[in-house]
C-alpha cells in the first residue's frame, strides 16, 4: 500500500497512513476468545512508519483515536476489528471515541494501553500457593492505575486457551476484552478503565477442550441475590467501632474463658429481616439472654436458600438476600458494640456442582481432584476441593483469614471436619486410595487443616477456630508444632449422641442407660471440647430439643429445662441452635424460623416457654459469674464426681473447681420424684451450701421444689430435697 500525504490540515490530528490487518491466526483467536497475549495485538504498538493502533469493538459503527484532543478515524477490518497506522514517533497518551449505531459516541481509555496491574510478587505467591493475602491480588478490584481509574480484573484459570471479562458495561458480549495470561501463574488479567463499583460482571472461559462458559468470580467479593449468578464489583466504605472489642478479645484463652453460644440461622431468625434490621434486634436478645457469642451458619453467598449455607458457591462474599457486605460488617459490628462475639460457619470440605461457579472452573477439574473416586463427595453430591494442590489450598486458607481480617469474625467453626480426614469416608472398597504410607488418612487434608489453623491464629490474635469433627481423630485441639491439627475448640459430638439417648427413655428405663451421660468424662480432657445442640439436632425428623423428652408436656419441659442445667454445668462449652432456649416444639424451618408467638402471654408462655427462656438467661447469668464452670474446662482438676453410679436412682452429682479452688455442685434428678434426704458425700471443706440455681423453680415453670436455705455437711454429707427431672446447682453460702 502506498503511502499517502501525511500533512495533516490545521487543527488535525496526524493523517492514517494505511490500516494495518491482523495476522490470520491472531485475528482468528481473538474472535474465538483463545488469545492469551491480546495486549501483544489490540492498543497501540511502534510499527515502521508510524505508530498501529488497533481497536476490537464488536457492533461498533465508527472507532477514532484521540491524540492531543484530535480524533483520526480508524479503518475497518470487518468483524469489530479496527485499526490504522499514524505517522509517530512515538506511542502518544491517547483515548478512543466509539460510535454506535444506537447511541452517541463514547470516549474511553483503551484497556490495551495499560502495563500490568498485577506485581510480580503477587504473581511468584500465587504460584507458591502463599499469598495469605488472596482476595487482594485476584478477583475485581477498583483501583487507579497508571492515573486511570478503573477495576482491574484476574483470575486463576490455569486450563483455560484464553478468557474475556463480559458484564453489564458490555451487554453480556466479551468479545471486546480479552485478558492476558500472567505466565506460570496460570492467573489471567485485565484493567478496564472506567469501570466501577456495581458492575456486574463474569469471566468468559474458552477451555482448552475449545468449550466456552460463562463463570462467576472465585474470588468476587459481592454476588448478585439468586437466582441471578453474576458477580459485583464491590469497594467497602464501612468504618468499624469495634477497637476495643478486637483489642481485648483474646485476653483469656478461650478454652480457660466463658463460652456459652447462641446458634443462629439468619435468614429464619426473623423471616424478612436484613442484615441492618436484625442489628437492630439480634445483639440485645443476645445480651439479654447473656449468651458471650453467636454463631453464624453459613453466611458465605449460596444458591439455593434450602442448603443452609452449606453448599457454597461464592467462598468470598456474604450471601446478598439480607443486604450488602457492608451491611453484614454493620451487623458484626453492633453485636461487637454489646460485647459479644461472633462465630461463623465455614464449609471448606465440598462445594456445588453449579455450571456457574467452581465445578470445573477452566474446563478441567480445577478446584476438585482429577480422579473422579475423591473429586465427589458420596453424601452431599458436591465436589470436594483438591487440598493437595498448593493454589486450591491457598484459595481457602485466604479465605478463613479473610473473613476474620475483612469482616472482623472472631472464630471459625469448621463443617464436616471428618469427610476430610478420611479417604474412605462413606466409600466403599474400590472406592478410595490408601495414601502413601497404605494408610486412610488423607495427609493432604491433614496439611491444610493444619495451615489453616496456624495462619488464623498467627494473624488475628484472640480468634477460636472450632472443628466439627465427630470421631476419635487424636490431636484434634492439639497445637500443630506438637502434631496436632490446630483447633481450638472440637464440638463433642459423642457426649451430645450419647446424652440425647439418655434423655429419649422414660425415666423407668434411664437406669439401663445411665453410663451414657457419665461416658463423656472418660474422654473429657482429651481434647477443648464444645458441647454442641445444634441445628442438626432439631431437624429432618429428629424433633425439637423438648420434643425428644418423654412423657406429658410437663414432664418434657421439666426435662428440658433439667438436660440444660446438666449441659451448662458439665465440663466443656456451650452451644444452643435457636428455638430451643424457649423450648419451641416444633422442628426448625429454615422458611419459617423460630415459633416466637409461643412467647406471647396470649397463649400462656409465662410458665410454658417464657420459664424456659428465663432458664437460659439464668443459666448463662450464674455461668458467666461463676469461675468453676469454665475456668477449668479442660484440666481434669476442676471436675469430681461426687455420685456417678445411682443408676436406680437416675441421679448425678458432681463438683466443678474453679483456679482457686472455689466450688459448684451440680445435682440432677433424671427421675420424676422427689427423692427426700438425699445423701451426698461433699466433704467438710465447705461449710454451708446455697442452692443458687434450680431448674424446678416455679419461675421456670416447675413445681417449686426447691431449698431457700443454707445446707450443712455433716460427717462430709449433705442431704438434699431432689426435685423430680430437675437440676441443682449449689456454692458455698456466703
């Protein structure tokens, strides 16, 4: 092509040359979404002659480049490809101005002219699976850069032949944005000036398969309410109050401190609430009830409301049916302001198999292990994440330290710890690989956990990591420089197992089953245990907590109201799923929530559901007060039995020590009569006792047999008035 006569008219910009066609291979890849180096070809490059400037604009009518305020038209290539060559120097500060057919011109910066906005640090941790910093190098992120603004987009995709970010600025179309390959990394990334806070936005993925999808982000900090699947960029501007919370959180070890939980289902705690509404209610009912924490099941963005939280597809953004990421912090934050604090679920064992989300994120198991036997998990029809792969393991220590940084969590109850422990879990033989060593431990899951653990607990100092694990795993609270996994805290699922089928007998009978509510003791200082009621426990036809009792409705609630006083003053932490602190009959309904018109004085709640619920406040009141009932939960020096085998009595007593050697006794009458004169062996140490708690008591809804006065020990007894399917609690008379 001939050169024509550059001399630009006066007040032009300088004149195209000639236009510049792509190679067919590259023009080829870029259409199919298969480009890894599209900033090589789109933007502007020194070419000889000039300067080539090349636009992908799908649907465009015009496309001109803007140097020093002069639009030049670019030539069209056909298929949205426009491009000519200027006679520069060198390649000049400039914009483009787009035309459509529908629309007036628009003037952007090129997304092409942009140098990485990805560090090589960043890029050298995400290989290294180190970056405990994750959610700030991948994902959405408005920022500034090279003095634009705009949201720089990437994306681990390390399978993929090419991928384009699409979203609402683009009609859905990505063929305009193609993103380059970071290398090694396997990451993708793209700055696209212009774009902000509130698009919403997917990344579209060509697999090297020549298969193409739409994915939401990994690693997206805000999801669109379902059924929608799209990701939102998202800037945070909330502004915490909480500085003297965090400061003074971990002053006490937890396993040495009060921990009495309160178990909530946001959404069906009160049904239509938002995350602000329920800060409005939420921290003083706790308070109230004097409960030190709540915890969160999961909150983390799930489609479909009837998994719980529990089938997770956004690990980094709050579920949006209750409001904005913001909103949750508001919530956190008031609950901080009252002096309690928050626990959430986190489900790092499975994820969905939605098109949308992780499953086969680049066409290829990604997330989940290649080998089809461990990539599903047999229970739950998920996947579970590949933990030997370093990235995959980085993705979810980032992310426990994440929720804890970001949005200020003070602990992390860990779900189906045991599904990862173990290769053969529900698989039958054929079904499972022994691991190195032939064993069925999964090392891998072992190494994660461990991870996990110490960079949580290295990075937010007073935060409790708390492992739902359900079989005998050694070393599960154990510090992981001795070994152990690292936890906490570990719900005792044996000790709830085996008291609920105590408490499921009729009281003729719990004299064949007394060793299952003094069983736990064996195993009590094995490991910091939790003594969990959770939602788990009320669901799927396993009744409400007083609807598993026995007998008429008086003595359910009697049983009821006795079971807490026995779990509040056994050896271990406290969790109790919501509805049950005011013994609600009926099963949990993640639609409907707790049946709180039972507190109403319309349907005679005073002595039915509102005695039991001034139980619970009791219970946490002299729990909270008294240094014996957590101060050495786990040092067997703080427990003795005083009668542990009046089976035919359906009787336990024991007594609780805190440091100092001050006492509580604790006595429970499984039975439904009153036993009269009841010895028990107490020593003389104490001189007087004073019941100080009991769960017969009138206000509670029981019969009022109680024991106003101080008890003296003689010859190292006492002798008590029991109160029929009751717990005592007594201290040393003042």
């Amino acid at each position: 092509m001939a050169l024509r006569d550059t001399s630009p008219p006066e007040g032009a910009g300088p004149v195209p040359t000639r236009t510049a066609p792509l190679d067919p291979t590259d023009r080829a890849r870029l259409l199919a979404g298969e480009h890894h180096d599209p900033h090589a070809v789109l933007g502007a490059h020194p070419v000889p002659g000039g300067v080539v400037f090349r636009a992908l604009r799908p649907f465009a009518r015009a496309v001109s480049v803007v140097v020093d305020g002069a639009p030049v038209p670019l030539g069209s290539e056909g298929d949205g490809f426009f491009s000519a060559v200027l006679p520069l120097d060198a390649v000049p500060a400039y914009t483009l101005r787009v035309a459509y057919d529908d629309g007036p011109e628009q003037e952007t910066h090129d997304p092409y002219r942009f140098l990485p906005a990805l560090g090589e640090l960043d890029l050298h941790l995400v290989r290294e699976g180190r970056h405990e910093e994750l959610w700030t190098a991948l994902g959405a992120r408005p920022m500034t850069h090279q003095g634009v603004a705009g949201t720089r987009f990437t994306v681990w995709a390390p399978n993929a032949r090419g991928v384009r970010v699409t979203g609402d600025f683009c009609c859905w179309d990505g063929t305009a944005f193609p993103m380059r390959s970071m290398g090694a990394s396997g990451v993708w990334e793209l700055f696209l000036p212009g774009i902000g806070e509130g698009a919403r936005y997917k990344f579209e993925i060509t697999s090297r398969h020549g298969g193409r999808f739409l994915k939401a982000d990994p690693m997206a900090r805000r999801a669109e309410v379902p059924p929608d699947t799209a990701s939102i960029v998202h800037v945070s501007r909330y502004e915490w109050g909480d500085a003297d919370w965090l400061a003074h959180r971990g002053e006490v070890p937890v396993h040495e401190a009060p921990f009495s939980v309160y178990e909530v289902h946001l959404p069906s705690w009160r049904p239509g609430l938002t995350y602000r509404e329920l800060a409005a209610e939420l921290p003083g009912y706790v308070k109230e009830l004097g409960f030190t924490h709540v915890e969160f099941m999961p909150v983390a963005h799930h489609p479909f409301s009837g998994s719980w939280g529990y089938q997770i597809t956004g690990f980094y953004a709050p579920t949006a049916r209750l409001g904005s990421p913001d909103d949750l912090k508001y919530l956190i934050d008031a609950l901080h302001r009252e002096g309690i604090g928050v626990i959430m679920d986190w489900v790092p064992a499975h994820f969905p198999k939605d098109d949308w989300a992780l499953a086969r994120f680049d066409g290829d198991p990604l997330y989940e292990p290649g080998d089809a036997r461990r990539a599903e998990h047999p229970d739950w029809g998920t996947f579970e994440f590949d933990l030997g792969r370093t990235e995959v393991r980085n993705f979810l220590v980032a992310n426990a330290t994440y929720w804890c940084e970001e949005f200020h969590i003070d602990g992390l109850r860990v779900d189906a710890v045991a599904s990862m422990l173990y290769l053969d879990y529900s698989r039958d033989s054929g079904q499972w690989s022994p691991n190195v060593y032939g064993g069925r431990e999964d090392l891998d899951a072992v190494a994660f956990l461990q991870e996990m653990n110490a960079t949580v607990y290295r990075r937010n100092p007073g935060v409790v990591t708390i492992a739902e694990e359900s079989t005998a795993w050694d070393g599960v609270t154990r510090p992981t420089d001795s070994g152990g996994l690292g936890f906490g805290l570990k719900w005792n699922m044996g000790w709830m197992h085996d008291s609920l089928q105590y408490m499921s007998h009729e009281p003729v009978h719990r004299k064949y089953h007394h060793h299952e509510m003094t069983f736990a003791m064996v195993y009590a200082y094995s490991e910091n245990y939790v003594l969990p009621i959770s939602h788990d426990e009320v669901v799927h036809g396993k009744q409400a907590l007083v609807s598993k009792m026995p007998g008429d409705w008086w003595q359910q609630r009697a049983d009821h109201r006795a079971y807490l006083g026995f779990m509040w003053s056994h050896p271990g932490k406290q969790l109790l799923f919501m509805g049950q602190e005011f013994a609600q009959g009926a099963e949990w309904s993640e639609a409907q929530g707790p049946d709180w018109w039972l507190l109403d004085p319309a349907y005679g709640a005073e002595a039915d559901h509102r005695g039991v619920r001034d139980l619970v406040r009791d219970l946490n009141a002299v729990y909270r007060a008294t240094p014996a009932l957590w101060q050495r939960d786990t040092d067997p020096a703080g427990f003795r039995w005083v009668a542990c085998d009046a089976a035919e009595d359906n009787v336990y007593a024991f007594l609780r020590f805190a440091a100092d050697g001050a006492p509580l006794l604790a006595v429970s009458n499984f039975s439904p009569v009153v036993r009269h004169d009841y010895a028990l062996p107490v020593g003389d140490e104490v001189t007087a006792w004073q019941e100080v708690l009991n769960t017969d008591a009138a206000r509670y809804g029981g019969g009022g047999v109680t024991c106003p006065d101080p008890v003296k020990p003689e010859d190292g007894r006492i002798r008590l008035t029991l109160p029929p399917l009751a717990t005592v609690w007594l201290t040393p008379a003042v």
